[in-house]
C-alpha cells in the first residue's frame, strides 16, 4: 500500500482520484493548494504525489520545485496532471522534477501503472 498525496482545487477531481487510488488498494491525503501541500508535507512523507498543473493562486510547476529544494522531500516522485496537452508544459514539467505528465482524466489503468513504477507498491 501506497500513500499518495493529490493536489488540486477541484473538489470532483480530488474525489474521484482518491475513490480510484483507494480501490486499487492505496491510501490518499489530498491537498487543494501548494500551500496545503506543502504544510501537509511537514506532517507526513506520501511515496508519490499527484499535481494538477493549474492551481489557484499557483501551478504545478512552482509545487514540484518547493518539494525539490528542500531535502526532506526531494526524493518523493511527483507527477503533473493537466488538462492540457502541451509539449512545451510537459517539458517544463520534468525540467522541475517531475517524472511524468499525464493528461486529464486520468484512467484507472493510468493510474495503477504510475503508481506501481514510482512506489514499487
């Protein structure tokens, strides 16, 4: 079992990520903001960490870089989720740290894939 951390601000997304990493058998904490992630990190160490690209008041971008600049949580794996298919996001993406970027909506399939590679879980 897996802790994963989402970050977004849409309520449904939240929901829905956390029902789909619960029936593959994880467990979830979710966070509607950098900030809240951030805190959230300072309490608990998730094994991955899902991020929406578009966050109010923020982005993906500048959360995958607070989380690889401090060295408590630099080795935590972080993927960005968006609903944009942009090359040049994603490449901005893993130019932060990220490992992968995936489009929204995610699948189930998508999601039991990412999870077993980054958490060995």
């Amino acid at each position: 079992m897996a802790l994963i951390l989402f970050v977004d601000d849409d309520p449904y997304t939240l929901e829905t990520l956390t029902k789909a990493a619960e029936v593959l058998g994880h467990k979830a904490v979710v966070a509607d903001s950098c900030q809240t992630a951030l805190s959230l990190l300072g309490e608990t160490t998730p094994d991955l960490i899902f991020t929406d690209m578009n966050l109010t008041g923020s982005n993906g971008i500048n959360l995958v870089q607070e989380i690889k600049g401090q060295s408590s949580t630099a080795g935590i794996p972080v993927i960005i989720l968006s609903a944009s298919p942009e090359v040049a996001t994603a490449d901005e993406a893993q130019a932060a740290g990220a490992l992968a970027f995936l489009n929204k909506p995610v699948r189930l399939n998508q999601l039991q894939e990412v999870i077993r590679v980054y958490t060995a879980h």
